[in-house]
C-alpha cells in the first residue's frame, strides 16, 4: 500500500547487469555521483541512487525531494539536519543584549543529529535536509530515493529542490541528455534553486530583507561550484554538551554492546515471567477466539 | 457498526465563512485548512481544501506543498502569483483572476501577492492531511536551519544571515509593506 505498482512488461528481464554511476557532478567540497534513474532495473524497482561524497569541512546545502529517501552512510562522520515543517526549534542560546539596542535575536535551531558509518538516514518527502563533514575522513553516503512511492505525486523523475546556491540537478541532467520530456517539462537544466525563479520584489518583501541578500539567496553572488560547499573555518551550531561528536568510535560500540548485555540480563533474570507471560498470553487467546470470534479488531489492542 | 458509521459519517464543513480560521492576520487576511483529521471522510477521499483570503498587496509567503498537490480556483479578485520548479525556473509568473484555475505541483514552490481586497481562493489538496512548507518567515525551513548553516549555504555573513533568518516576524502572510 505504500507503492505504486511498476507499468506492464516494465519488469520482464531475460537478463541482469551489474550498474555503475554513469555521471558524476563535482563541487567544491565533494562530488555526487549519479546512476540513470532510467535503466530498466531502477525503473522496475522505482528507485533512483547516488552516490555523494563529501570532503573534509564539505557542507552539503539543504535541499529535499520528490520522494522518501533512505541514506547509508558508508564511510566518515559527520553532523546533518532535518527541517520538519511546523515542527518547534528546539535548541537556543541565551539572547545577546547589545549597548543601546534591544535583544539581538540569537540562533535557534531544531535538533543536529550526528551521523557515523554505517548509519541509515531516513529522510521523509518534502523534508529539507542538510549534512556536514566535520572530520577528516571523506563521508561516503549512498543515497536511495523511492519515485514510487505514494508520498511521490509527481512522475518518476526524481527531483532535489535545493534552498540555496545555483547548482544543477543532477538527475535532470539524464532529460537533458537524452532529449526527454522531462527536460522539457523542466523548462531546462541551467542551476537554480526553489527560492530563484522569484521576482526580487517577491523575496524582498517575504524575508523583510534588502536587495543584496536577495541576490545572494538567489545565488546570484556565488561562485563556488555544486551543491557541497566547504566551509573552511568549520562549522558552528548548537548542540548540547551530552552529544559527543568525536567520542571515539570503539567507546561508542563498546557502550552498545553494554547495552545489548544488559538488556540480556535482563531477559535472563525473569525466564519464568516470560514463559507464564507466553502461557497466559496463549490461554487468553483462546478465550476470546471462543467468546468473540467476530471482533478480530479488538484482539489488535 | 455501519450505522454508527457511513450511514452518520459527517458529510459538510464549511471553511469559506469560517470564525475560527488556522492563520490570520488582521492587516493580511486569513486561512482555513480542512484535514481528515476535523472532517473524516476526507480520509477515505484522501483529499483535503484550503480557503484563503488575502486582503490588497498582502502576500502569501513562498511556500511549497509537502505531500499534495494544489489546484487552486480563485473564488474574488486577482492575486499575482509565481510558481518556481525544482531548478529555480519560474513555471507561472502572471496574475489569476476570479474563475480561473492554477494547478500547483507537490514541492513546487510558490508565493502570491494579493491585487485585490477582496481577493479569495479555495485550493484543492490531493493528500487528506496536507502539509505545507513556508521558505520564508517565522515557522519557515530557513529560519529552522542553523545560523552557519544558512550564512554558508547561501554565501551570507553572519549578519546578513541572521536578518534572512528573523527580519520576517509573520508565520504565513505578510502585510502590506505600508501597514508593517
């Protein structure tokens, strides 16, 4: 129920091929590397994949999609954000009191979650999402977008919608090559973000600001290349001192292997609780099989 | 349990005349959003409506449609509207007029700037609890990212990206530059 079924015969294959990405789109603090959402194996499955590889300080801007994505983190460390819509900021600094001037509004900013190999993002549609290298190992994160799922009304085409800067999609760039409808459709792949198309006087009157930072949230002002751009006195953001981003990495497992004993002991220390739970649970099915065999609902709860 | 449910299902909610409105603003206007979760059998339509109504050069901030997409039918007046795709090419740039319809793709962003006073629309919503994103203002995802975050994505300094980030007080419309 959570996917559209794939059209007739677009899943009959006589044969199966290994892919490999077969395009690849630098930036200045990384590289995205694409598989074409339009072989037959992807289009079958429904998906789209990439590859991103972020250096060292390397900021991948904020950006969200068409459809959920699921991201494996195959190598490196790092810090990113989830913008959910509506949802309260839930960290602040204290407020700044300036000579003369009111209270300066200081950052507020919903949760950063830190991120290590192996991990799994989960990442639902429509949900703005940014990650950032902070160590000196390249993150490695292989990115699956699911184009039919439900959540997905578009077409297949699997789109990012970036906030900021001036990059191209990457996925677009197969309609271009190919000279499909969706290029069309897109009006071309010339680099933009969701904010630029907007005349100046539009964003200048929402964000209350004036017409330099509109150029600038435009992506007018910015050179630097792609959608991962460096940040090279390194980023700052509040967390709190509970996170501890550069625990090292056998400290963290050995915590959880901890964790997984003692909710073993646990277990082990009421064997007879969990069998009289079973044996009860078992009997008490069989009563209300007996007396309400047609309120299979309430048996749920 | 039929009668105690499709037979007594609540089948009319009215959002065009609406006192307790989800947003407003006295010097921008107003907006009502029907979910399934006020009116069920959306539920099973898996659809949802919006009404707004945005008083003279009053603006709907840029704001995209999470999980739906929004065809919208202006009921008075004429607003200017732009819509914006994924690679920042603006879709639609032009004024809409009483009668006419927009069709408004999910995650497309889009900000209308009301022409008339008496300018309203009802949006059709193609998921039964519709979310949207404002890009700008005080609940908006810019605002939610970190202050670096911000002045780094978009090649701002620290204060510049602080005035992208709150210089908006509004969650949804904004007043007339005048009446602020």
């Amino acid at each position: 129920t959570f996917r559209q079924q794939p059209q007739q015969n677009e899943c009959q294959f006589q044969r199966l091929n290994a892919l490999e990405p077969d395009n690849s789109v630098k930036s200045e603090a990384g590289t995205i590397e694409t598989w074409n959402p339009n072989n037959d194996q992807l289009r079958c499955a429904g998906v789209a994949l990439s590859r991103c590889t972020i250096q060292r300080n390397g900021l991948r801007r904020p950006f969200y999609t068409n459809a959920p994505q699921e991201i494996y983190i195959q190598q490196g460390r790092g810090i990113f954000g989830l913008i959910f819509p509506g949802c309260r900021e839930t960290y602040e600094e204290p407020q700044e009191q300036e000579q003369g001037q009111g209270p300066r509004p200081q950052d507020r900013h919903q949760k950063v979650e830190h991120f290590r190999e192996g991990d799994i993002i989960a990442v639902p549609t429509g949900v703005p999402f940014w990650m950032y290298n902070n160590e000196q190992t390249p993150v490695i994160a292989i990115t699956l977008i699911d184009t039919t799922n439900l959540d997905n009304q578009l077409d297949q085409i699997p789109r990012r919608f970036y906030l900021s800067g001036n990059q191209e999609q990457e996925f677009l760039q197969y309609q271009q090559k190919e000279g499909g409808q969706g290029q069309q459709q897109e009006g071309g792949n010339e680099g933009g973000n969701v904010l630029s198309g907007f005349n100046d006087e539009f964003l200048e009157e929402a964000f209350s600001v004036d017409r330099e930072i509109v150029r600038n949230i435009k992506g007018k002002n910015d050179d630097r290349e792609g959608s991962i751009v460096e940040v090279k006195e390194g980023l700052k953001v509040i967390s709190p001192p509970t996170l501890r981003p550069r625990q090292g990495r056998e400290e963290e497992e050995e915590e959880e292997e901890e964790e997984e004993e003692r909710r073993g002991d646990r277990r082990r220390h009421r064997p007879h609780h969990h069998e009289e739970e079973e044996e009860e649970e078992e009997w008490s099915h069989q009563v209300r099989r007996v007396r309400r065999p047609h309120h299979h609902r309430e048996d749920r709860n | 349990g039929l009668e105690e449910t499709l037979c007594t299902l609540k089948l009319r909610h009215n959002i065009g005349q609406s006192t307790s409105p989800d947003a407003y603003n006295p010097q921008a206007g107003r907006l009502k959003t029907l979910t399934s979760l006020d009116f069920p059998i959306l539920r099973w339509l898996g659809l949802a409506a919006e009404h707004g109504s945005i008083y003279k050069n009053a603006m709907f901030v840029p704001y995209y449609n999470v999980n739906a997409n929004s065809i919208l039918y202006v009921l008075n007046g004429s607003a200017w509207f732009q819509v914006v795709d994924c690679s920042g090419n603006a879709v639609f740039n032009g004024e809409l007029n009483e009668g006419q319809v927009l069709t408004i793709p999910q995650n497309y962003a889009v900000a209308i700037k009301s022409l008339d006073d008496n300018f309203s629309y009802v949006a059709f919503k193609t998921n039964d609890i519709p979310q949207i994103a404002a890009l700008a203002g005080l609940t908006s995802s810019i605002r939610a990212l970190p202050l670096d975050v911000v002045a780094h994505a978009f090649n701002l300094d620290r204060d510049q990206a602080r005035q992208l980030k709150n210089n908006n007080p509004y969650k949804f419309l904004v007043p007339p530059p005048q009446s602020q």
